[in-house]
C-alpha cells in the first residue's frame, strides 16, 4: 500500500497531473520490446512496479491493472453492450540483483498465463489470495482503438457534430496512471487530493521517466542499479553527504588509514576500555596489525568473508580491526544468537574462517568444512607472536585494496523471517565516517582531548561502529551486559564526549539531553 488506509473513504474527485514522454525515448522503447518480445505495456507495468517497489522499499509488489475482459467461453460476449473490463492485481517481483528484461520477460510470461482467468472479479481474487492481494495503485493502457478526430468534429454524414468531449474520473485508488500510447507516450496521473500534493505525484511520475529511460538505455543492467532520483535529489543527497564518493574515500587511505593516522598522532591514547582493561590505539593497532597477517597467510583478502563469533570485548575490536586491514569482509555474529541462526548465518555467508575465542568456540557448529582460529589458543599465540606488528600495505596482501570492496556484512532479521546479509563497501562506511565527523565537534581528523570518550551501543552484529568511531581518536567503550552497561562504560573512558546510541536504545540509557553519566555537554542530534 502506497498511501496510508483512509477509513471510510469513498470515491474522491482526483487531482490530475499529465506527463509526456519524449518521442525519442518513446520510439526507443518501442525498438526494445520488439528486441525482447515484449509489448509496451509489459514495460510500462514493470517501470511502475519498479518505482513502486523504491517508493515502498520492498523488491515485491502488487498494484492494479485495468483489463478488457469479454471471456469466448461466455456465449453472445461479442454482442454486449459495455466496456467489460475488470481490475486484476499484478505482482512485480523488482529483486535488485534481477536484469532489468528478466524482470519484463517474467512479469510478461506470468501475465500470458494468468490471462484466461483475469474475468474473475476482484473480490473473488483477493478473497482466494488474502490481504497479499490489497493495493491501492492501479495502471489503465489504453489500447483500444479511438479514430483521429472522434472526439470532436463531424461524424461522417450523420449531420451531428461534436464540438467537445471530456470526463472526470472519480477513484478510490490512491494513484492511477493512465497510459495512452502514442508517438509520444502520455500519462495522466490521477491521484486522491487527500492523500498527495501535486508536487509530490510530479516527483513520483518524474521517477517513472527515469526508469523507462533506463529500460530504454540497457535492459540488461541489474534492477537495483536503475537511479529513480531525479536531478535536485542528488544534488541534495551530494550536499548532505559532503561529496564523499568512493574516490574522495580512497583518498583518505581506505579504512586502516582512519585508525593508523590518530596512532601516529598520539597512540598512547585510550582506545578500548572493557571491564577495568585499558588498551592504547599503539597496542590495538600492533595486535591487529599481527592477526591481520595470519589471516593473510591464510588466503584472506579482498571479498573474502570472515565470521566473527567473539563477544562485545577487545578481542572483537581487534579481530575486526585485523579483518580490515587485511582486507577482508568480517561477517559479525554474537554467540549469544539461538544455534539454528548462527548455523544459518554461517552457512550463507560462507566464511573462509572463522574468529572465535575460548568461550565461543562451541557456538560455532562442526562441520560443514569451515576454518576455526581460537584466538587465544596457544597454536594461534605463537602465529601471532612470530607476525610482524607493522601496518600492512597492498604489498603484504593476497591483493590490492579499492574503496569498492566489501567492508562487512551485517545480517538483519529480514523480512522473510530468516536472515538476510546486507553488504556495505569500505566508501560507504569511511563516506559515514566523513560525514558524521564533520557534524560532530570532532571533524575529520581533529584531536579529542582526554575527557572526549566515545560511547557507542550495538550488539555484536553492529560492531562495525566500534572500529569506525574509534577512527576518530576517541575511547571506546565495550561492556558485555546491556545498554546500560555501556553507559558504565563511558564512565570508565572517563568522560563521554559523544554517544551515538540506536532510537530504541537511547530513551532507555538518556531520559533526557545530558543525563548520561559522564556526558557533561550530550545532547540530541
């Protein structure tokens, strides 16, 4: 549903919005469904379902569809009197890593099957399919044949002129789309007043042209490549995220140059506190810097996954840390998750090792041909031992490092119920680096003071924060309980200058600005 349900709600005069598509992007449009076989209607079905799916954030879909319905199987259909149409729901399934024409060429198959019963009335469909079948968007293609001229002007001899025709649709769908076809492609945008502005529907209809011209330009490229921002929303997104891309990222040093520049800079500072254990960024980085090369000799590089099973700790700072540097992908998994979902986790992301310590090592399953490395066992204290503590560079890696590769992986619930990894690159984390850096008092690369710690709450499969934030020179806190054992924590960096805390979390540790313990100055951003 793209609007909110309006209760009670019955059919409202529409406000109308009529958008023309060039005739050169019509044309080619047309080229391209006789190219794939498809009709021009499959393509105008599959946009929408595309711009629908971004609108709602969701790679599935169900909006309305318009059709002319005059059954052979019913005797004397031919000789009826009225317009015979029904509404059908059509589902779009806009997955991101799906080609644009297998989308269109699927959408089309299913239709062609599901034709010989589109006579069946909605409420019948939606009563058989459950609420999976509601939506409140529809699509009209208009393609029945109208004479040039019909609408106004003499009708051959019968001495009876038209001077004028027009109607005004009533609807209760929030959004209507009307394609008329053409050697330019007109869309009347029909939508209910107490639901959108006009400028709202202008911006939705001028996403739709930008996914026709991408269908137009390359059907073969992925669905979640197509860009529905239109040219103000890019400029804005660029603005807000002060121009980081992932070649001003790279020129920063990727993400172990974030932590090894505040080394240099002062590396006897506090870097981790965890239970009454103070840790110096000089000796994370040297710990990591010794573990980032054993993963090394162990194959790990660029795009390879490692799973960390290892407790909110030093350890786990360091391992990530490690994962980074080597340039690998750290897959977090707290050891605390039910079996059944670690075993998941781990059979989809399919590491190539696993980190674990002693008290975690049981929770990761046997079997299945995965790698352990028990951090503190003594087999991986003399690997350690005998490693170089010195920062890596592409030379000492299996490869070269870019700001496009693979960061972590980050499981969420997924809404399936089952879990589903989400990939973020090194430029998008270092890029929220940046961007967060210059909206709080730190800034890129400036000196916190002793009494500036960091506060930072998040499970174990949120621990990308921990080794990011940390890049910004102040200490973090790691405590194994809750969220407020974390605030506990910030006591124990001695003074919390900024916290950043997840919005269901933060009402739980801060009533209000400044009520922190330890954080003199906090406020809300």
């Amino acid at each position: 549903m793209l609007g909110p349900v309006v209760s009670g709600a019955g059919g409202v005069v529409p406000g109308e919005v009529w958008c023309e598509v060039p005739e050169g992007l019509t044309g080619r449009l047309v080229e391209r469904g006789r190219e794939l076989g498809l009709t021009l209607n499959t393509l105008v079905q599959g946009a929408w379902g595309v711009v629908l799916g971004r609108l709602l954030g969701r790679e599935d879909v169900v909006f309305g569809a318009t059709v002319a319905v005059r059954p052979v199987e019913l005797a004397g259909a031919e000789s009826l009197v009225g317009l015979c149409i029904n509404t059908v729901p059509v589902r779009v399934r806009a997955v991101a890593g799906v080609s644009v024409s297998g989308l269109l060429s699927g959408l089309q198959e299913t239709q062609s099957r599901l034709s010989e019963h589109q006579f069946a009335g909605l409420p019948e469909i939606q009563a058989a399919a459950g609420a999976g079948a509601r939506f409140d968007t529809v699509v009209i293609f208009e393609n029945y044949p109208v004479a040039p001229g019909a609408a106004s002007g003499a009708l051959g001899d019968s001495g009876v002129t038209v001077r004028g025709s027009g109607g005004r649709d009533a609807t209760h769908y929030t959004l209507a789309l009307t394609v008329i076809p053409g050697e330019r492609l007109q869309v009347r945008w029909g939508y209910r007043p107490d639901v959108f502005d006009r400028d709202a529907v202008e911006v939705i209809a001028a996403r739709f042209v930008r996914v026709l011209e991408a269908i137009a330009a390359d059907p073969g490229c992925l669905v979640g490549r197509i860009d529905v921002l239109t040219g103000e929303e890019r400029e804005r997104l660029e603005t807000w995220s002060g121009g980081a891309s992932g070649d001003s990222v790279a020129g920063h040093g990727l993400l172990p140059g974030l932590f090894e520049g505040w080394v240099r800079r002062d590396g006897d500072a506090v870097a981790v506190v965890c239970e009454g254990c103070e840790v110096s960024y000089g000796e994370v980085n040297e710990r990591a810097n010794r573990l980032a090369r054993v993963l090394v000799g162990l194959g790990v590089g660029p795009e390879s996954r490692v799973g960390l099973v290892v407790s909110r700790s030093v350890e786990m700072v360091v391992a990530l840390l490690a994962v980074v540097k080597a340039g690998g992908v750290y897959v977090p998994i707290d050891p605390r998750y039910p079996a059944n979902r670690i075993a998941f986790m781990l059979d989809d992301a399919q590491p190539e090792v696993v980190l674990a310590t002693s008290q975690t090592a049981d929770r990761v399953p046997t079997g299945g041909g995965l790698r352990l490395l028990v951090l503190d066992a003594e087999h991986t204290r003399q690997l350690l031992t005998q490693a170089s503590g010195t920062d890596l560079t592409d030379v000492d890696r299996v490869s070269p490092v870019d700001a496009r590769h693979p960061a972590y992986v980050i499981y969420t619930s997924g809404s399936t119920g089952a879990p589903k990894g989400v990939v973020v690159s090194r430029a998008a984390v270092e890029g929220f680096w940046v961007r967060w850096g210059s909206g709080c008092r730190w800034g890129w690369g400036s000196v916190v003071g002793g009494d500036d710690g960091l506060v930072r709450y998040c499970g174990v499969g949120g621990v990308f924060a921990v080794g990011v934030w940390g890049g910004g020179g102040g200490g973090v806190g790691c405590r194994s309980g809750g969220p407020g054992g974390v605030v506990g924590a910030g006591q124990a960096v001695g003074g919390v200058g900024d916290a950043g805390y997840a919005d269901a979390v933060a009402g739980r540790c801060f009533p209000g600005p400044g009520d922190a313990a330890g954080c003199s100055g906090a406020g809300w951003w």
